[in-house]
C-alpha cells in the first residue's frame, strides 16, 4: 500500500443546499432535473449558502474570503463540500491552503447502502507561510449517496482554506433521482472460509456501520463468507482516545488519556454474537493517533513530552485499551496489531511523534509492553504495506529481531495492498523469510489488488487472484505459517480504493471474477471469460506527446497532479506533474498494447530534484527504463528500453523525481525497436 489514511467520523453529513454562481448542466439533457457541473465554495456567505459547511468538530470564520479553520478537535475536522448529485461520476476537487500541519488532505466520504466509506482524493504539503494548491480525481460510485468532499489535516493545528471547488470531469452521467442497484442474496455464494478451513482463516475488514446498517445483507456477507473480523477504524487510536474528557483535565489525566470504546463497541458486540474472531487493529501507529497526545499537558501549542512521560502513557494505553476488550468481551479478539507501519518508505524508521519522544526503541517498548499486559493466549503482531520489497522487508527485519530476540512478537502482518503487476513467488518468499528469520506466524492482513487497466479488467483480476491464491496455499503445504488471509473491505464499493475495485465483490454483494479466481484456486478450473471478453491487441503504432494541443495522453499515479504549462523543450507547452504524496506520484502512460515487445522510450525533462527517472509499473520491482540528473532549471534528454513479457494484461510506465519536487516533462516517444 503506498501512504495512506482513512478517517471515522460519528457525524454524518447529507442533503444538497443552494448552489450559487454554479455552471449548469443545460436544460433538456437526460435525468430528471439540473445539475451544476462546478460547485464553488464562496467564504464571503455563511455555511450553505456559500456552498459549503462545516465538518467535524471544529469552528470556522469566514474573512476577507476565506475559511479559518481553528479548535480542531480532530485531524478529520474542517471544511466540506456537498455534492450528492455527482455520484457515478469523476470528479476533480481542487483547494488552495495554508497550514502548519505537515500536510492536508481531500477525503470523499458518502454513503452506501447505509455504511460509511472515505477515500483520499489528494494530499499536499502545507506551511503556515504560504499557499498550497491540492488538487485530485476521484470517481465516485454510481451506488453512492450523500457524497461530500471535505478538507482535513496531517494533525489539528488551524487550516486557512482560500478556495475550494468541485467539478465534473468528463461527460455528465445524471443519475439524480435513479434509484441504487439492487443487493444480491449474499447466502448464496459458496464460503470462502468454509473452502480455506484446512488451511487458515478468511477474514475481512468492515466498518461498524455494517452492523448498525438497518439493511442485514451486508452481515450476512459477513457470516457467509468470513471468519475473522478486522475493524477498519475502530480500535484505531484516534477512535479510542478520549479527547472531551482527557483535555477538559489533562493533569488527572497526564499518564494515563481517557479512552472510550462507543464507536467500537457495534462491531465487538456483533463478534461476540456471532462468535467471530477479531484482530485488534492498531495499538500504535504514527497515523490516526491524536497529536496532542505526545504534549506536555496535551497542549499542541507546547514542548513535545518527555520520554519518560510518553512511555508511562503508552503503557498505561495499551493495557488500558486491551484489558477492557478482554474484561468485557472475553476472548473475542485473538489477535493484536501492536504496532503500524513504523518503517520508512525510503529506508531505515518513519519520523513520527513516537520517535520523536520515546526514541528510536519506541517499536521494541510497545512490544515489551503489550506482552507484559496481553492476555493468555493473544498473538502479537507488527503490521506494514510494501512490506514484500526487498529494501522495505531489511529495515523491518532489522528492527523486529530484537523485539524477536526478547520474545515479545508472535507474527508478522502483510498488508499486501498490491496490483495485478507483483511476482507471486517473490510475495511468498517474502512471507517464508519473514517466518523463517523472526520465528513468526504470518497474516496477511490488508489484501486488495488494484484491477488491472486492460481490456478485461475484471476478468484479468481473477486470472491474478487464481495465480495469487495458488502461491498462497502451496507455501502453506511447504511450511509457511500463513494462519490467516484478510481482504481489507466487503465490496468494491466500500473499499479505500474504491476506484481501483480491488475486492473480491462487487457493490451490490454479488461475486466478481477475483472471488471466483480464489476458488478456482483450491477448487481447480479456469475462471469464466465473460461474454464481451475482447482479444488483447498489439499495436506498434509511436507513442508521441508534445502536448502542443494543451492536452496529454497520460494520467496521474496515485495522487499526482498533472497540468499542460508554458516553457516547452523546443516549442511552447510542456507537462508538468506535481502534488501527491511520495516521489513516485508521477505521470503514467498505459503501454499494454506493446505486449511481447521491446520498447524504446525518450524524453526531455527538467527539475530542481537531482534525479528524474522512468519506471516500470511492476508492483515489488517497479524497474527503470532511464535515468537521468536533473537539479537546475536546464531540459536533459533521456532515454531507455524495456522488454514487455508478451502476454501481459497490462502495464504502464511513469516518469517520477526522487523527491517531491515537480518535474516537466516534453517530447515523449514510445516505439517499438524489437
């Protein structure tokens, strides 16, 4: 999984408001009533009338046209903008901020079928000092209601918003007044957990809402098919911690931070019922954890606690936290994620707060702690994304081996938020060494697979799914102790992904192809090619862009932002890409036509970052096709060549700095030379 963050949130927002100084879908265009095309939120009127409202627990002025956002109780808490018309559509949000938290976000939250779902939009690094512009797509389900974008922060330091806005990508698909897709009968389709019994549990993430939802469809997925149950966010500290009544005393409260359990208590309750074992997710992560919880005095305006106080309230939480799931809901969960993603993308241990005031053996004392206060019989977990690259999968090795040394950890968790690109037998050796060298069970705990964008998508996703699951059960004979594989959502809809339908179901409940690649794994046979399957084609046409027509061919990786501007290589326009959340948010080009050939791509570009690259997409690998040194304001040419696997459904090639400066990019040819 590259970076990423999902937010509860107990308020929900809905209903559609006045729309001022809006373009507007003309008259006479198919659905039932207009429906503006731009929303613009205007902070010289009050919420609703100037297009916008307040989300969260915060408090918003408006001045000289823009949005103070302040009192933020929680990093969700900020600025929003209804948009319920625009379900099964794309759309771009785009905002202008200021801030001194790290970064801000854009999240998509709506409804469906009564469960909550938040996807990021975009993400961009903030200052105080000065503005930036954060800006992204998102398609929205066509099954979805009650949609909102909103604004929210890295932390809860104040937000000054300039401009938002929300607008349709594309042509208009008016579904204003059609009525949701019908849910399939769930009971229906063959258990998952039934089929894999011999060989470990099948498990899902879910929010709490499935088991408040008034529809019972979505539990009896769960019955059907599951028997292992992650919370997506309700054990997450953030939800846990007690914000009210630990900063109305913070000196009662100094070592030890209140801590409720209303938001988890549906979905522990619903386990209990239905004797379905929970994985506690997560009792320390840099994410989702309350900055003022690493303050003197919880006061963010303050001095960072010491180390000694940081570790007397991270004790006193974890056993806070796991004595009352055990005290009140007595063997439910069996299973904790102690710690979360403390490895580093680009080597060695995140910076975070954890860090910053216990030290760099913050991940080995939470360990140490949680063994001193688990329950008999609970397993102890450390939980990362990309964790099955080889530089990611060092760092987290050194790290654990002492935890490992000490005793104090009994398995390894595996994200695996993966595409139809990574090498399968790379994965489970992955897992094997993991194993092997901690002395570890393993869970593959977050699984998703990002449909591929070929032809077939769905179908190609099956293929994979049957080749993946394979590999998993054959490291199981062989030894590996995978003792549990958990999907991170019900259905596409309802994923953090959601545009990339990296599930196993579609929104209405019924199985997609990757569920029946899962079977066809244990139970043999081919997935079903669907009636409109198509041939893949090979084309050996160029590929060229000189974006001279002000448009570009490409799109954006992840949350990246591309934009034609002046100032080309030899003429007047050039891309440029910039925004996302990592270097490697850069501007991709599909070549999948290219199946079984040997390309050659060149390019000119130019960056303030030392070095620009092009990439292979291939998850676990991601291979460069050319480098080149960058660093001045000067265009350099680059090129490579890269061998396609024939055979391949799909695969794309991205043009990435190695760091977050933006690059600018011109005269791309892609040909066919073998």
């Amino acid at each position: 999984m590259k970076k990423r963050l999902i937010r509860f949130v107990a308020a929900a927002f809905a209903g559609l408001f006045l729309l001022s100084g809006c373009d507007v879908l003309p008259k006479g265009t198919d659905g039932p009533r207009d429906v503006p095309l731009t929303i613009k939120a205007d902070f010289t009127q009050k919420e609703k009338a100037g297009n916008w409202i307040k989300y969260g627990d915060c408090k918003i002025t408006t001045q000289d046209g823009k949005a103070l956002v302040t009192n933020r109780k929680e990093s969700n808490a900020g600025v929003a903008i209804s948009c319920p018309d625009y379900r099964g559509n794309t759309i771009n949000a785009t905002a202008s901020v200021s801030s001194a938290n790290d970064s801000v976000r854009l999240t998509l939250k709506y409804d469906i079928y009564g469960n909550v779902s938040y996807v990021t939009v975009a993400s961009g690094e903030t200052t105080e000092a000065s503005e930036a512009s954060i800006s992204g797509n998102i398609e929205i389900p066509a099954n979805a209601e009650n949609a909102i974008v909103y604004i929210e922060g890295s932390d809860v330091r104040d937000i000054t918003v300039s401009s938002f806005e929300i607008s349709v990508v594309g042509d208009f698909n008016n579904l204003t007044g059609v009525p949701v897709e019908s849910l399939a009968d769930p009971t229906k389709t063959a258990s998952l957990s039934a089929a894999y019994a011999e060989y470990f549990k099948f498990g899902v993430a879910s929010p709490a809402s499935v088991m408040t939802n008034k529809n019972d469809k979505f539990r009896k997925l769960i019955t059907s098919q599951f028997n292992s149950i992650t919370p997506e966010n309700e054990l997450k500290p953030e939800s846990v911690l007690d914000a009210a009544v630990t900063l109305a005393d913070p000196a009662k409260y100094n070592e030890n931070p209140a801590i409720h359990f209303d938001n988890a208590k549906p979905i522990l309750d619903f386990c209990k019922k239905n004797n379905i074992p929970m994985r506690g997710h997560t009792l320390v992560w840099y994410s989702q954890t309350p900055s003022w919880l690493f303050y003197e005095n919880y006061d963010v305006n303050g001095k960072l606690a010491s180390r000694e106080l940081m570790l007397k309230r991270m004790e006193n939480y974890i056993d806070s936290v796991m004595n009352w799931c055990e005290k009140n809901y007595p063997g439910v969960i069996y299973a904790w994620d102690v710690v979360n993603e403390a490895a580093a993308d680009d080597g060695g241990m995140r910076d975070c707060y954890w860090k910053q005031t216990i030290g760099d053996d913050y991940v080995e004392k939470a360990f140490e702690f949680a063994r001193k206060h688990a329950p008999k019989g609970v397993k102890l977990f450390y939980n990362d994304y990309n964790e099955y690259q080889t530089s990611k999968q060092e760092d987290i090795l050194k790290m654990l081996k002492p935890v490992a040394a000490a005793g104090n950890i009994d398995g390894m968790g595996m994200q695996s938020h993966i595409s139809a690109g990574l090498n399968v037998d790379n994965y489970v050796a992955a897992a094997k060494k993991y194993a092997d060298e901690l002395g570890v069970v393993i869970h593959i705990t977050e699984l998703d697979v990002t449909a591929p964008k070929s032809l077939n998508a769905m179908y190609d996703q099956g293929v994979y799914m049957k080749k993946l699951f394979e590999a998993i059960v054959a490291a199981d004979k062989a030894g590996v102790p995978i003792e549990c594989v958990t999907v991170w959502g019900l259905t596409d809809d309802m994923s953090w992904k959601s545009s990339t339908k990296p599930l196993l179901f579609y929104g209405n409940l019924s199985p997609k192809p990757a569920y029946e690649g899962v079977m066809c794994a244990l139970n043999g046979g081919e997935v079903a090619k669907p009636a409109d399957y198509q041939e893949p084609k090979t084309d050996s046409t160029p590929f060229v862009e000189d974006f001279e027509d002000k448009k570009f061919k490409g799109g954006p990786r992840y949350s990246s932002v591309q934009k034609v501007v002046e100032g080309g290589y030899e003429s007047d326009y050039c891309l440029m890409n910039s925004e996302g959340y990592a270097e490697y948010d850069g501007y991709s080009i599909d070549v999948t036509n290219y199946a079984g050939k040997t390309i050659k791509v060149t390019f000119a570009i130019k960056s303030k970052a030392p070095t620009c690259k092009c990439t292979a997409d291939i998850d676990g690998t991601w291979p460069t096709i050319a480098e080149v040194q960058t660093g001045s304001d000067e265009w350099v040419l680059g090129e490579g060549q890269y061998t396609i696997e024939a055979g391949t459904p799909s695969l794309t090639i991205y043009f990435e700095s190695v760091d977050m400066n933006p690059f600018y990019l011109d005269n791309v040819k892609i040909e066919v030379i073998g």
